[in-house]
C-alpha cells in the first residue's frame, strides 16, 4: 500500500484497543512507520520522541541491534517449539534460569511463562487461588486490589481492574472480588500527610480483608507505582504495612510489575523501591523491551514450596498457551538482559528520571490548568484541572489534553492521554539532552493552549 492509500485504509478495518471504533474513523490514529533509539517518524516523516516508550515497554528505546540480532539468531536456528509437558528448548531453560537469577533478592524460585502483561496477571490470579488449594485452604479464593489500579483486560484482570471504564461494558465479572481506596496524595478525602495516608489505606485494606473473612481471601494484587490509572506513587511505608497485613491474614501479596518491572522507576523492580518482597509478581513490557510479546508470572519460595511439596497432583500447572516461553521472545528477553547490564539501562532511568521530575514538577508554576506532577524514574503524569485551587478535575469531555497533545506532536513530542492525564514513560535509555529537549517541549505545549483559553 502507499501512503494516500494506508491513510485512506487507516481506522477502517482496525477496531483499535481502548478505542470506539467510530471514533476512530472519525479521528484516525497517527501512523508511525520507523523508530530509532528513543525517536520514532510517522509516515509523513515527522520526527517524534517517543515520550511514550512504545507503551511503557520500548525499554531500550527502538531499532536495539543486539535484541534484534538476536532474534533473528533464533528464528533462523529454532522459530518455534512448544514448552507444554515434556519438551523444552534451549532459550526457555536460559531465560527461566537468568530471571530467577536476576531475581534472587526477591527470593523468586520459578517463573511461568505467557504473551503480555494481562496473561501474566491471570497466571498470578491462578496460582494464587491454587496455592491456597494446595495448603488446605479451599475457600480462599476472594481479591482485594486498589481502586485506580490497571491489570490488564482479562476476565481475572479486569476483575481486579480498578476503574470502571474498562469494567462496565462485560459486567458482570469474576465474583469475590473486592476494591479498596489507593493511597492516592492529591485526591482522596483523608488527609494531605502521607504517613498518615499511608495508615488510613493500609487500615482499609485490613478491615477489608477482616470484614470479608481472612479464610476467604486470596490474594492483594498492586502495582508498586500505579501506571495506568495516571501514575500513582504510593507514600513510602504503604507496601511495607500491606506486607505486614498480608502476612498477618495469610493473604498473599501479588505485584503486578507490568509498568514498573525493568527498570522504569529506577529500581530493577518497583518492589526494591518499598523494601518489600511479593509472593507472586506480574511481568511483561520491558521484559523483551516490547520487540516481542512476552509476559512472565514470577513465583516466590513460599507459593514454589507448597507446589513442590505437593503429592495429591492438584500442584499441576494446569494453565499455558501454545506460546508460553516462545523462542523468539525469549531470545529478545535474554539479550535485553544483556542489554540492561551494558547500557546501565537501571541507574539511567534514576539519573535523567529525577532530571525529568524535577524540571517538569515546576509546570503547575507555569500552568494554571496543570493540578498535579507526579511519578518517579521514567514514568510522569500530569494532571490537568479546570482550577488549581479546588483540584477541580478536567471533564473528561474537555479537548485541553488532546489539544496539548497535538501541540506537542506538531513540535516533536509524541506523549499519550489518558482522560485528564498527560501521561510520559520514555525509553530508558533516553540522554539528559532528550530529557531536556523534552521538557521544553512539553512547556512550549503548555503555553501554547493556555495562551489560547
Ligand atoms: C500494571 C499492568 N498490568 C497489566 C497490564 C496488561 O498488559 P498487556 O497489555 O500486555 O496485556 C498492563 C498494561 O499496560 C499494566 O500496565
């Protein structure tokens, strides 16, 4: 196809995700066509930075030589084979050994393999409720998640989900499965302390679970930095008190490091950031750097135990797909590894991530409609109110995020929207000069439509 007719073609036979169809044809969506290191052109040849990372998962930004290298190494030796009960390959035994490897201060033990971050999710949501099979414990099969939070779109995901927008339209959904508030600074009814914050949340979270019957309850599943839901960072002592609550209750802790996992807050995982060990964690995106689907659900060694341990034959991992540790994907897995080790991929993202928050944490000096900048390492969101006073919340019918948007696309700034939400998670590798040049950008959007209001 050539462009006039890819353009032509755009929105129609496409029902993109997150999206109504017609609007989609209404607005048709911007065509990228190439990407470079943390750059990518759209098919007019417009030169953008990826502000978006891909979608939180380019982790090595575009066009990485070594994971590509890679991956064609591997589709020219073995493009594919199974890794269902009784055969393997050779990349699903690397890639399991160096990711538990990799995860040894977590205390993880085995990992099971999928296609992204939603199936990561449903393989901890499984393993969680198996778990407590195995150990006696049948009735506990109930979930507790924050509100706000994002776990993917399937049925277990959505489940957990925390906003409604993905929920409404397939109600009803998993039964047992409980919501409560996220330790959320700039908007909860509380308090402005966060150790305070930090108390009254994880207090909910226990009268929850108390109120739902501890014997019945599962799994807490969290993000360690919510992504999704606008980048919500928690204060520092809540995951440690869910830990503490968790074990208190015999409920055990899923981290769903999706976002988070690889690097993106500047920790190799978001739990690092708390002092926190999970039971189970959720991991996808930056795992193969998003060239490839990959998702992996990584096991501690109490939940391992209690499958090894097991003698009645319920411990079978009755849940996989056909590409479950795909060759090619982990492939890519393994040399983005390698990738993340030479390019110190983790202690830049700490680096320039605080040069960005910092810089950008003075927009709501600069702009009357920014409320609130928040984040850590390389994952930011900016939210936008109609006062900054009150914290009155954007509509989610205003078109001032997408008008911001759009000025920052036309200067060279590719950044995502989600309802009043300017949401910014780079590639890791990102310069201090892109950081910079970023910024600027982003201020001269901002200054542009509030000029125009
Ligand atoms: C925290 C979290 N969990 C799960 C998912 C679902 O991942 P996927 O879109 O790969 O299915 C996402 C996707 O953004 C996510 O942010």
């Amino acid at each position: 196809m050539d462009i006039d007719q890819l353009k032509q073609h755009n929105g129609r036979h496409l029902w993109h995700p997150m999206a109504h169809p017609q609007a989609i044809r209404d607005t048709p969506p911007d065509i990228i066509a190439r990407g470079e290191g943390s750059w990518v052109w759209d098919i007019d040849g417009h030169k953008m930075l990826d502000g978006v990372g891909g979608l939180w998962s380019a982790n090595l930004g575009h066009s990485n030589r070594a994971v590509r290298d890679a991956i064609v190494a591997q589709m020219d030796t073995l493009p594919f084979y199974n890794a269902f009960r009784g055969t393997t390959h050779v990349k699903a035994i690397e890639l399991s050994t160096r990711l538990v490897e990799m995860m040894q201060p977590e205390g993880v033990q085995a990992v099971v393999f999928s296609n992204g971050g939603s199936d990561a999710v449903e393989g901890a949501l499984k393993i969680a409720r198996q778990f407590h099979k195995l150990r006696g414990q049948k009735d506990r099969s109930k979930f507790i998640s924050l509100r706000q939070g994002y776990h993917g779109v399937h049925f277990g995901g959505m489940s957990v989900n925390g906003n409604s927008n993905f929920r409404r339209a397939y109600e009803p959904l998993l039964p047992g499965c409980f919501h409560v508030d996220t330790p959320w600074l700039y908007r909860n009814p509380f308090t402005d302390d966060p150790e305070r914050l930090s108390e009254i949340c994880a207090e909910l979270l226990e009268r929850e679970i108390v109120f739902q019957g501890p014997d019945t309850v599962a799994a807490f599943i969290a993000e360690p930095v919510q992504g999704a839901g606008g980048v919500i960072v928690p204060p520092a002592s809540y995951w440690p008190r869910v830990r503490e609550i968790c074990d208190r209750h015999g409920v055990l802790l899923i981290a769903d490091e999706v976002v988070t996992g690889f690097g993106r807050t500047g920790e190799l995982f978001g739990t690092r950031l708390w002092g926190v060990n999970a039971d189970i964690w959720c991991l996808a995106k930056g795992i193969s750097s998003g060239y490839v689907p990959l998702g992996a659900t990584a096991i501690g060694a109490k939940v391992a135990d209690a499958f090894l341990s097991d003698t009645s034959g319920l411990g079978a991992v009755s849940h996989g797909y056909t590409y479950s540790a795909h060759p090619v994907a982990a492939a890519a897995a393994l040399a983005t590894f390698d990738e993340l080790v030479r390019l110190d991929v983790v202690g830049n993202a700490a680096r320039v991530g605080a040069r960005l928050q910092e810089r950008l944490r003075r927009l709501p000096q600069r702009c009357a409609f920014v409320g609130d900048v928040r984040g850590i390492g390389l994952m930011i969101g900016i939210e936008m109110v109609t006062d900054q006073a009150s914290r009155a919340p954007m509509p989610r019918t205003s078109d001032i995020p997408a008008r911001v948007a759009r000025a920052a696309y036309r200067r060279g700034l590719m950044v995502r929207i989600s309802g009043p939400n300017l949401i910014l998670s780079p590639p890791l590798t990102i310069s201090a000069e892109e950081i910079d040049f970023l910024c600027e950008v982003l201020e001269a959007s901002f200054d542009e439509v509030g000029a125009s209001l």
